[in-house]
C-alpha cells in the first residue's frame, strides 16, 4: 500500500472510525471460508445466491462505455477514474449510464481520493460541480455553482486563487494535477483529458476474513479492482479472490461472502471456464478437454495428470466432481443418455407462441407473417405492418370483427378490411417537432432544447446535456424496432376501435328507428286530418232527396 493511500486511510477512520472494520484473526472464522464438497452447502449457497441474482446480473453487466482507469471505494461511495477525453456534457451522460454522477469533492477525504486517483496524469478532468445560470456569488463558499445533484452541500472547497467572478465566466470545474487539483472554472464545451464518477451505495460489505499469510483481490462491479486494503469498503456484487488458493467470493445478500461456484447466471459462477447445474440443482465448474477443474478451489482449470479421475471418464463434454466422486455432465441444452450427450428438443415443449425451430443446444422462435417477435419477449409475437397499408386480420366467422397493429386504424373499402397507419402528428402529441412513424411516432426539439418525457422539450443551460434535432437517418429504423425511447405506441388499441366501430353502429341504429317512429306518427296525424275534413264536408251538404224517377216508380 502507498503511503499516500495509508494516510487517507488513518485520517478517515480518525473522523468515522464505524465505517471501518478492524483485522480479522486466523482460527475458526477462517476455516468458514474454506471450500468444501458436500452438495449440501453448494445448493445452500445457490439458494442464497439466487435472491439477489437479478441485482448482481445488473451490476456486472455494466462494463460497457468508457474504459476505466482505477477506483477507489471509501464508506459508502465508489470513484472511478476515466480517462476519455470529453466535454462536461459528454462526461456527465456517461457517467450517468453507469448509474452514478460525476464526482463531488464536498469533503477534504474525498479530495485526498481524487489526489489518489489523478496521481500524476497530466491534463484536467472533469468533476460535479458547475453554474446552471446567473453570475457567480462571491459571498458563497462555493460561490454560485452546485453540485451536479443538486445541491450545494459542501465542507470544503479548492477554488483556484482570483477567480472570476464576472458573469460571462466559465460554468463547469475541472481539476489538474499540475495545479495542485485546485478547482478551476472552465468552459463547458471544451474537452478534458478525463472525469470522475462516483457511485454511492447501500449495505456496504466489510473485507473478507483471511489469515495473515492470505492476501485478497477484489474486483468492484463498476470494473476496477482494490487493493488488499482492511480499511475499505466494498458494494454488493464485488468479486474477492483469495491467495494463495485462488479461491473465489462474491458479496451477496445480507452482505455475506459466498464461496464459488455461485449461480452460473452471475459471471459464469466465477468459473475459470463454464458452469452448468448438476442434477441436484447445484452449480458445478466445468473445463475444456484436457483439463480439469482444481479441487483447491473449484474454480480454476488445471492440466490432467494420469491420475486424473475425470482422464479415465473421457466424457463427451463435461467432467465435473459432486459428492466426492467425478462424472460426466453436458452443457445446456443437451442431456446425458448412455455417457453420451444428446440435443434436447426443446420445441417439443411448444416454448413458442407461433413457430419453434430447434437449433443444437437451443431453439429459435419466429412468427407467421404479419406478425413479428415480441422485443419484451422473444417467445410471443404481435402484429405487424410495417408500412402504411395492409390488410387487417378479421375473425372468419364474423368479418366485422377485425384487428390491426397498435398505431393503424381499420377501414372499409371494397368488402375488405385494411389497416391504415395514424398520423399521430395531425394531433399535436409532440411539443415542438414531430415525425409521423408506422405505428408510432417520434418526437424531437429545436436547437438549445433537450427532450423530457418523450414528447416535451425544455430548454437546456450551460453544463446540462444537449439535445439538437433528431436527425431522421437515426430513426431510418424505427418502424421495426420500437422500443426507441422517443417513439411512442399509439393511444389507439384493437380493442378500442372495435368499441368505437360497435359504437357507431348503435348510434347509427338508434337514429335510423328514431326517424322511422318520427314519420309512422307524422302519417297517422295526416290521415287523421283527411277524415275529420271528410266528414265536414257531408254535414254541410246535408241529406240527399229521392230523384223524381224513384218517386215515378211508386204506384
């Protein structure tokens, strides 16, 4: 350990002396942690392993973007170095890729750990604080700027000597070591050798028990790895190795350190190879042929000897050893049969919702035409067009009832049904641009604004992420792929055009009876009228006489 690195040490656990925990003593707490090979404990570890798999599996998973330098965890925060050239824009975005923020330095702990990291780079780098608008205030510690979480907490401060205090200065803070990492304000746009994130966490988890004559490695989720150093403190998810036996640990639940192999779902169980699960549910390590898995810690690959249990196997795919004997095992997908591993059919087992092609060790799923694979789940399908006119799929047994894609409306046109594309567009959903997509539609902002929420765009100031135009050739696409997130699904649902089509139908209904009663009671009052002027006429004609030849005929 640098001494550097011991000093800050010694003066953090003088201000917090809980954070730290002391040295552990070799004696029964040692041998806790040391492997052993009843199946028993194994599927105990698994169990325990899987409660917090989803968490793990998204903590290691994140090592994409910028390469990353060195770290340093200290209570309950880790700091990593990047050294990416970039603007505090660009620096603060990846930053929060990661989950975390750009570093802030409110105390002179983590300023030494900044000291640390920098070493002696040359060039500057970027760290949380910056101005979002006005003129800076020279009457406040940090003098008008906050820190990137919005806050303007702080028990220290490095300004550079003179600032300027003028209002057209400069928004963001880098640091350089040449300048003694002295805070000096710099323009946002222009870019910087590098930055610093920092990742604050919960639950932290204390140093692995070991012995003095052991040494540990320990490798973070966010990528780096720490130093044996008893002073630190570590976030779930983080990977000891233990010297000399190469033996490894994860920090899991409750904080407790769990022996490999672990869930195979979590970086291969911390096997050196692969790892598979064993008939009795237990995760196992596996090596390549020629090799076997060390049994000093279960997880490491070893040439064979001529003793080697798993030589005189001479297994098709996998040697692995549970309950203190050695077999044979196949890696998934495939299953033993007569010491031979066979593909499983996993189509058998209709895992798709539409059609299943069996592949060795897998399967693949695809759709019927008009339909495509589910982005939220490979094995269904859901209708789609993709361009702005197609047929709709109607029920054959009544062809009223039809359904389109999200994003299309039905519409009748010469004894058929087709589905229309909307233009979402033609509605105003968007607060500046809009561009009209198959089924969906994207939203974008002006120059100067960035968008929130995925149709609203806010104007952006100095040091805050900008967004310009959304250039078209980026979203060439998105009728295919919808889960961009600035396209939204249309508001309009089969289920809902088939409620407004019923809809219609009765209101249409309802008024073509209502019309018919209107002329049943206009005609009855009309005929009613004709009779009553009948009769009018006849009484003021009065009573005929008999003609005089009726009055001749009688004798």
């Amino acid at each position: 350990m640098s001494a550097r690195r011991r000093w800050i040490s010694a003066r953090t656990r003088a201000s917090s002396a809980s954070t730290w925990t002391g040295s552990t003593s070799a004696g029964a707490r040692t041998t806790s942690w040391r492997r052993t090979a009843a199946a028993s404990t194994r599927r105990s570890a698994c169990c325990a392993t899987g409660l917090f798999v989803p968490t793990l599996v998204f903590l290691l998973g994140k090592d994409a973007g910028a390469e990353r330098n060195s770290g340093y965890c200290i209570g309950n925060s880790c700091f990593t170095l990047f050294r990416d050239p970039g603007t505090f824009s660009s620096a603060q975005r990846l930053c929060r890729d990661q989950n975390s923020h750009l570093m802030t330095v409110r105390t002179s702990v983590s300023s030494d750990v900044l000291s640390v990291l920098l070493g002696n780079l040359t060039g500057s780098f970027w760290i949380g604080l910056h101005r979002l608008s006005g003129c800076p205030d020279p009457s406040e510690e940090l003098r008008g700027f906050q820190w990137v979480t919005k806050d303007a907490e702080s028990d220290f401060v490095n300004w550079q000597p003179d600032p300027d205090d003028s209002c057209s200065a400069a928004r963001c803070v880098s640091v350089n070591g040449e300048e003694n990492f002295k805070w000096s304000q710099t323009p946002c746009d222009r870019p910087a050798a590098g930055f610093l994130c920092e990742t604050v966490f919960t639950d932290p988890c204390t140093n692995l028990p070991h012995t003095a004559q052991q040494s540990v490695l320990y490798r973070t989720p966010y990528g780096f790895e720490v130093e044996d150093v008893r002073s630190a403190t570590l976030p779930r998810g983080s990977i000891a190795t233990l010297f000399p036996s190469k033996t490894k640990y994860i920090c899991g639940t409750s904080t407790k350190w769990l022996q490999a192999p672990w869930s195979c779902e979590i970086n291969e169980g911390g096997c050196e190879y692969k790892c598979i699960v064993d008939p009795s549910s237990s995760p196992v390590c596996y090596c390549p042929p020629g090799e076997s898995v060390s049994p000093a810690n279960g997880v490491s690959c070893q040439a064979e000897g001529p003793d080697d249990p798993c030589a005189a196997l001479r297994c098709q795919q996998t040697c692995y050893e549970a309950g203190g004997r050695h077999q044979c095992g196949c890696e998934s997908g495939y299953r033993l049969v007569g010491g031979a591993c066979v593909d499983t059919d996993e189509c058998k087992l209709a895992p798709c919702e539409h059609e299943c092609a069996n592949t060795p060790g897998s399967y693949v799923c695809s759709c019927f035409k008009g339909y495509r694979v589910d982005e939220k789940d490979p094995h269904k399908c859901r209708r789609h067009c993709g361009k702005p006119e197609c047929p709709a799929e109607c029920d054959p047994n009544y062809n009223l009832l039809c359904f389109c894609p999200d994003g299309y409306v039905s519409s009748e046109r010469g004894g058929s049904v087709f589905c229309i594309d909307i233009d979402e567009c033609e509605s105003h959903y968007c607060e500046q641009k809009c561009r009209n997509t198959y089924g969906g539609y994207v939203c974008s902002c002006y120059p100067g604004f960035k968008l929130v929420s995925e149709y609203r765009c806010r104007e952006v100031s100095d040091g805050d992420e900008e967004t310009t135009d959304v250039d078209s050739s980026i979203f060439s696409s998105i009728p295919t792929s919808p889960t961009d997130p600035t396209e939204r699904p249309s508001a309009v649902t089969a289920g809902g055009l088939v409620g407004i089509i019923v809809s219609t139908v009765f209101v249409v209904v309802l008024a073509v009876f209502a019309a018919h009663v209107l002329l049943l009671r206009r005609g009855r009052k009309e005929e009613g009228a004709a009779s009553a002027n009948g009769e009018t006429e006849e009484d003021t004609r009065g009573p005929e006489r008999p003609s005089d030849s009726g009055r001749d005929k009688v004798v």
